[in-house]
C-alpha cells in the first residue's frame, strides 16, 4: 500500500525541525550557530503554517503567514548578522557567553 | 423699740469690724491698732450698758422681749435666720460680756507692751468679743451654733497666742479638740430638735418641744437625751467633769486672755447655753446637769488646793464655779445660777487680771516663789483681796449673795427630793474648800516671807492702764451682787426662764422652797466660807500646821489630788493612747492593703506592659522583620533566575512550557 502523506507526518517532521533548532539554540556558545537553530525554528512552524492551511483551511492564508515569516526572518538574519559583525569586531570574538559587558 | 436693735447691731459689728480691720492693717494702724479696739469695744461697752438701763426702764417686766429677724435660708422644711432675741438675760450678759472684754483690752494695753504680734492679739480679742456678742444676741439655734463655734475658734488662736512656746501650741490644740468633742454631741441635739420642730428660732423650738412632748411624738426619755446631747456642747466649752482638762492647759494664753475667755465669757457660754434653752431640759436632764456640776464643782475645788500655779489654781477654781452654776441650773436656781454667772465674770476676770499684774511684776507662775507682795503692790493686793474675798463668799460682796442663791436652792431641791440632799452637802464643802484655796493663794503671793529676795526686790506695782481696770472690776465684784440679789432681789425677778406655758420644770416652787430654806443655807455658808478662810490662815498665815506635813501624812491622796486624779493621764492612755493604737492599725491597713493594692496594680501593670513588650518585639518585630526576610528570600530565589545568560533563559522558558504542557494532559488526563 503506499504510504499517503498526512499531517501527522508533517507535524513530525516540524517538531524534529523544531527540537533540533531548539537543541542548537541551549547547546551552542557560537552566535552564527544560533541563528542558524533560530532559522530551523522558523522552518519549523512554516512547514506547520503550510501543513495546517493544506489539511484544514480552505484559503491561502497558512502559505502567506509562510511567506511573510521567510522574508522575516530574512531581515532577521540580515540585522542580526549585522550585529554579530559589530560584536566580532569589538570583542574579536562571537561566544556568546562572554558578552556580559551590560550585565556588570 | 426699734432703736435697742439698731443699737444691738451696732454693738454686735464693732468688734467685728475691728478684728477685720486689724488682721489687715494693723502693722499700718499708729500703736498696732489697739486704740482702735479698744475704742471698738468701748462703745459697744456703754451702749449695752445704756440697753440694760432700757431694760430696767421697761420696769422690771419678765417677759420683755425683742425680736427682729431676717431670712437667711432654706433647709428642708424648715427656715434658718438672722435674728435677734433680746431679753431681760440678753441685756445682763451684753453687760456682762462688753464690760469683761472692755477691762481686758485695756489691761492689755499694758500687759501685752511690746509682744510680738501686739495688733494680730487686738484683733483676736475684738473677734472674740463679737463671737460672744453673737452668741448672746442670736435668736435661733443654728446661729447659737455657729457663734459657739467661732468662740471655740477665737479661743484657739488666743489660747495659742504664744505659738512658738511647745506647750502653749499643745494647750490650744487641746482646748479646741476637747470641746469639740462636746460639740459633736450639741450638734446632734439641735438636729434632733431641728427634725421634730422644723425651726431653729427659739421660742418655736421651745413651742414645738413642748407640744412634742405633750403629744407624745417625743417620749419623756427622747425629750431628755435632746437635753443631754445639747448640755454636752455645754460640757466642752463651760469645762464640766469629763471634757475639763483644756481648761487648766488653756492657762497657757495670755493671762487677759485668760481672763475674758477662762473666767468670764467663754466658758460662760455653757452655762448660758443651758439658761438660755432651759426649756427644752426635762426634768431628769437637769438633774444630769445638776449631778455633772456638783462632781465637777467638788473634784476641781480639790485640786486647786493641791495646786502652786498662780493662774492653774484659778483655773480649777473656775471650773468649780462653774459647775456651781451648772448645779444650781440643774436644781431649779435659773435666777440664782445666771446671777453667779455675772458675779464670778466680775471677781474671777478680776482676780485673772491681778494675777496677770503679779505675774508682771513677780516674772513667775509659781507661788512658792512669791510673798510679802502685799507693800510692793497695794493696788493689785487690796483688789485681788476683795476677789478672793468676793468668790470665797465674804459676806457683803457679790460672791456671798449670789453662792447664797445657789446653796439656798441646792438646800430647797434637797428639802423637795431627799434623795438628792447630797448636792447641798457637796456644794456646802466645795464652799468651805473655795475659801481654803483663795486665801491660801492671797497668802502664799502676799504674806509670806519673800522667798526669793531678788525676784521681790524686782518687783513693783502695775502701770495705771492695768491697775485701772483692776479698781473698776473690784468695784463690780464687791458690788454686784448687792444690787443685783441682795435687798432689791430685781435680779431674780428680772431673770426667768422663757415660759411657754405649763411644760417643763416649773422653778417657781423650788425658788419658794429657797426662799424658806435661805436663812438656813445662809448661815451655813457663811460658817463654811470662814472655816475655809481661818484653816488657810492657820496653815499658811500663822503656820500653826504645816501644810508639808499635812501633805505628807496623807500621802496617797494628796498625790491623787495634786496629779488632778490622773485624769490627763487617764486620757493619754485610753483617748489618744487608743487613737494612736486605731491610728497604726489603720497605718498597717494602709501598709498592706492599700500599698498591696497600688503595688499589685504597679506590679499588674508592669506584668502586662512586659508581655505587650515581648508581643511587640517577638510579634510585631517579627512580622516586620520576617517580611524583609522573606523579600530577600524571594529577591535570592529569583536572582538565581537572573543569570543573564540568554541560553538560560531558553531552557527555563523551554522547560516552564514543557512542565505546563504536560501538567495539563495530566489534569486532562485524570479529571
């Protein structure tokens, strides 16, 4: 028999993504690492977004929503690369653990 | 008639606008104020001598009466007021009382030279005066009282004239307490008189007394205590047996002062108390009086022969006299009794007086000390002479007249009820033993050989001021009672007790008895008074006996007599020994219970405020202070959160979500 696709499957699929990005997010010191996990996030609940819309919804309201998040997190990547740049180049580093200069 | 009460008022207010004027200015006032005082009573001294020629010009009319009397207030029922009741007494004793007063303010001019406090004494004097004068004038009860009470007040600043000196301080507050204590008594009298009557005023009291008795509202033994209760205040204040040991104390004031007060006014007071309500004494009251006053004549005579101080001698003489009057009011001698009364205000203030001048001139009290006085001071022997003469009962002066009166009705009360014969026999020896004791006193001042050689050539006669009231006074005593008892007899025919019709004793058939027994009583005195004045002369004139061996020989009595039958002791022991013993008693309540209770509550109060302390500190504190403990608890517990490490945050956030989740499916799950 073959195998059909259903939300279920996808809504797996997503939570892998999203425990992955998750797992990034706590493990690593790295800042580009992060926003990588945060990217799979993202991805994660876009394939929900799409996966809902498909299964339940008539319109095309999901794709949107998914559409909208992918150029958010866009700009996202664009202003936070921008600020990793800026820290490397005052620190000369991008560990995330060390930049705790506000907290003093 | 008017004008004899505008001339009573002013008789009654001088003296007391003297006396208020002098306790202010009297350091402003030229001589210390005594003209002015002297003047105050002066006038008064011949208007009530001009009353009581009004009082004869009326013409010899026992009921002449004048009254005139103003509403003070209200009490209960009843009504109080101001008012005078002037009567033929009124008119003798206003004479009585302003001439006494007069002399003494006079002889005080001398005698008091150059005190300290000369103007504050004038003042005390002249508030006698008016005091006495009040007493006299009034015509109601309450105000009877109240003037009894300013006497008794006015006595006690006399009295404790001398206020630095221990003893003199004592002897006023003796006087005063003593005859308080006869006062608690009158007062309680008049209030059971006020309940039945409803009035203070005189002749409705002795009204409503009567129809009291005669309706049977007051039983004949409820009529007699009121008479009893009221003789107590006469008691204390005419010094009868019991309450008689201020007197010779009260010695301690200045010797005029002993004079007016001790001899001639005050302690007259009682007797005139007693003259004056004689209506409301029943039968068996007066003879309580009567039975109190020979005790009291009797015992005190016999002390005054134990006696060396010039003026205790006179002083237990006047008690004695005293309770003369008091007797022969309480046997029926109303006339007799009232005109010893003036007689002995004469010749006792006068032999005060001479005693004081011999004190003067002498600088001692004690006879012993004294003698041959007689050359250095004529005036004052042939004065004190003629007093000594007129109270021993010499015929001729007033003395004889007026003791004659008393021993004729003593003699008749006895003739009447044969039970009471011994009155006339105890009052016929007091008679023998007043003349031993004032000859005895003449001679041993004036005869005998000057014991003490420096001391009698110091001595020398009075200035004229107090030799002058002297001369006036002997006067009075050789005459008195000459024109008072003797031929013209107006006096017993003047002075009657108010009647109210049948009640109460009836007098006139004793006086008739008197009369018939009058020879008798004369006879007889005059026997007793010369064998008193001849055994005097044997012991203290020719010395024929000695008065030591004599003494000596009777031992245990004259021990008895001359410490006044241990009777100051005996109230040391019991009346203030018990006081004192009430007084510790009391003290230890105070100590134990009250201290316990204040202490208790200190103690309570101290308890509680501990344990409000420790709520506060343990409680309070601790509520307080536990909040900020645990806020910093909070605060330590939530900086934990606070890492400020971002991957944190994450794992918090990702195992809050992850713990909120699950604890959902298991409520789902299991509810």
């Amino acid at each position: 028999m073959m195998l059909q696709p259903t939300l279920s499957h996808y809504l797996v699929v997503s939570s892998c993504l999203f425990v992955l990005g998750l797992f990034i997010l706590v493990t690593r010191r790295h800042a580009v690492r992060l926003l990588m996990g945060i990217e799979l996030i993202l991805n994660a609940a876009n394939i929900n977004l799409v996966a809902f819309n498909h299964y339940t919804a008539t319109g095309l309201d999901g794709h949107v929503f998914a559409i909208f998040v992918m150029i958010l997190a866009a700009c996202e990547a664009a202003v936070a690369l921008a600020i990793i740049l800026a820290i490397y180049q005052q620190y000369a580093n991008i560990d995330i653990d060390r930049m705790n200069s506000m907290r003093e | 008639m008017h004008s004899v009460v505008e001339i009573c008022l002013i008789i009654l207010f001088l003296p007391l606008i003297s006396s208020t004027a002098l306790i202010f200015f009297n350091k402003r006032l030229p001589r210390g104020g005594d003209l002015l005082a002297t003047a105050c009573i002066g006038i008064p001294f011949c208007l009530a001598w001009y009353v009581f020629y009004r009082v004869i010009a009326v013409g010899h009319d026992p009921q002449f009466l004048i009254t005139g009397a103003m509403q003070w207030f209200t009490i209960g029922p009843g009504n109080a007021g101001w008012g005078f009741h002037i009567d033929n007494l009124t008119a003798v004793m206003l004479v009585v009382v302003t001439t006494v007063s007069f002399c003494v303010h006079v002889y005080s001019i001398g005698y008091m030279r150059g005190e300290d406090y000369y103007g504050r004494y004038f003042s005390y004097l002249s508030l006698f005066s008016f005091s006495m004068l009040l007493l006299v004038l009034c015509d109601n009860l309450l105000l009877l009282y109240v003037s009894w009470e300013l006497v008794g007040l006015s006595s006690y600043l006399l009295i404790g004239f001398f206020f630095r000196k221990h003893s003199a301080a004592d002897a006023c507050k003796k006087a005063f307490i003593t005859t308080r204590v006869g006062d608690v008594g009158m007062f309680i009298g008049l209030l059971m008189i006020y309940r039945q009557t409803h009035t203070f005023n005189y002749i409705e009291v002795f009204r409503g007394v009567q129809e009291a008795v005669q309706s049977g509202a007051w039983s004949e033994t409820t009529w007699t205590i009121a008479g009893i209760l009221l003789f107590c205040g006469a008691i204390g204040k005419s010094a009868q047996f019991p309450l008689h040991v201020w007197l010779p104390d009260a010695m301690e004031g200045p010797t005029p002062v002993s004079a007016l007060i001790h001899a001639a006014t005050m302690v007259a007071a009682g007797v005139y108390l007693v003259g004056r309500l004689y209506p409301l004494f029943s039968p068996d009251a007066l003879l309580f009086i009567a039975y109190t006053g020979l005790i009291t004549a009797f015992f005190a005579a016999t002390i005054a022969i134990t006696q060396f101080d010039i003026k205790r001698v006179l002083a237990y003489s006047t008690i004695s006299q005293l309770g003369y009057m008091m007797t022969a009011l309480g046997v029926g001698g109303f006339a007799a009794g009232l005109c010893h009364l003036m007689t002995h205000a004469a010749f006792k203030s006068l032999l005060f007086l001479c005693s004081g001048s011999v004190i003067h001139a002498a600088h001692t009290q004690d006879m012993r000390e004294m003698g041959s006085l007689h050359k250095k001071m004529p005036v004052t022997f042939w004065t004190m002479l003629i007093g000594a003469a007129a109270i021993s009962g010499v015929p001729l002066f007033s003395g004889f007249y007026s003791k004659d009166a008393i021993l004729a009705s003593a003699l008749g009360f006895g003739m009447e009820h044969p039970n009471h014969r011994i009155i006339f026999i105890g009052l016929l020896i007091g008679a023998g033993i007043t003349g031993f004791y004032m000859f005895r006193l003449i001679f041993m001042t004036f005869f005998r050989a000057p014991a003490d050689d420096h001391r009698y050539r110091h001595a020398h006669e009075s200035p004229r001021i107090m030799t002058g009231p002297l001369v006036v006074l002997a006067i009075l005593s050789a005459g008195a009672g000459w024109f008072a008892l003797g031929e013209h007899g107006w006096f017993e025919r003047l002075v009657v007790p108010y009647s109210v019709g049948t009640a109460g004793v009836a007098p006139a058939a004793v006086e008739a008895d008197g009369h018939s027994a009058h020879n008798i009583a004369m006879i007889l005195s005059i026997v007793m008074a010369g064998a008193g004045i001849l055994i005097s002369a044997v012991f203290y004139y020719w010395k024929t006996c000695s008065a030591e061996r004599w003494a000596k020989a009777l031992g245990p009595i004259y021990r008895l007599v001359y410490n006044k039958y241990y009777i100051d002791e005996l109230y040391k022991k019991t009346a203030v020994g018990g006081t004192l013993i009430a007084m510790r008693i009391l003290a230890v309540f105070d100590r134990v219970v009250i201290d316990g209770l204040v202490n208790f509550s200190a103690y309570f109060v101290r308890a509680w405020s501990y344990i409000s302390g420790a709520f506060d500190l343990h409680v309070v504190d601790g509520a307080v202070n536990g909040l900020a403990w645990g806020t910093r608890l909070v605060g330590t517990i939530s900086t934990l959160f606070q890492s400020g490490v971002v991957q944190n945050y994450i794992m918090k956030v990702v195992a809050i979500v992850a713990f909120i989740l699950l604890f959902q499916n298991i409520l789902t799950t299991f509810l």
